[in-house]
C-alpha cells in the first residue's frame, strides 16, 4: 500500500473507533438505566452495540457525510459595524 492509501485507511479507522466510542458509551449508559430488566434485554443492547460498531467501517463508506452548519454571527457584530443611526434603527426594531 502507498503512504495516501494508508493516510486514508487510518483515517477511517480512527473515525470508526471515535463513533464506536460514542456507541459503547450509549450502550453502557443504556444498560445502567436497565438495572431492573432481564439479563436477556441487557444483553441484547450489547449485542446491538456491538454488531454497529462491526458495521461503521462499511457504513461510512456507504452512507453521505455529515457536515455541521457553521453558527451565525451573533447580532452585537453587526450593530458594532453599523454606523450610530443605523445601530439606533436597529435597537428600536429588536425592542
């Protein structure tokens, strides 16, 4: 394998292990909420968990990116660049 081939498949390996992360803490924070259920039911969390994590490798692949929206500026920027009458206009809409 090439340097960029490798790059690119620890790349997705350390995402996998990331998500998978966020997976076993989901399902140990579940199971502690199911103290009182059968052993059956807590085993099946685990096995779900599992089996997901099995799959995160594919299904980043497979599946589209999620990106995040950037937040907004928030509004004192703007009226800090906004001349004194405009600034003025502005408070008075925002009341």
């Amino acid at each position: 394998m090439s340097t960029p081939q490798l790059a690119a498949l620890f790349a997705v390996l350390v995402d996998a292990a990331l998500r998978g992360s966020v997976i076993l803490v989901a399902a140990l924070a579940a199971t502690r909420l199911m103290k009182g259920r059968s052993a059956a039911a807590r085993h099946l969390v685990w096995v779900v968990a599992l089996a997901s994590m099995l799959a995160l490798p594919l299904l980043s692949r497979v599946l589209p990116a999620w990106r995040v929206v950037p937040v907004p500026a928030p509004r004192t920027a703007e009226l800090a660049s906004c001349s004194s009458t405009a600034a003025a206009e502005l408070a008075i809409l925002e009341v």
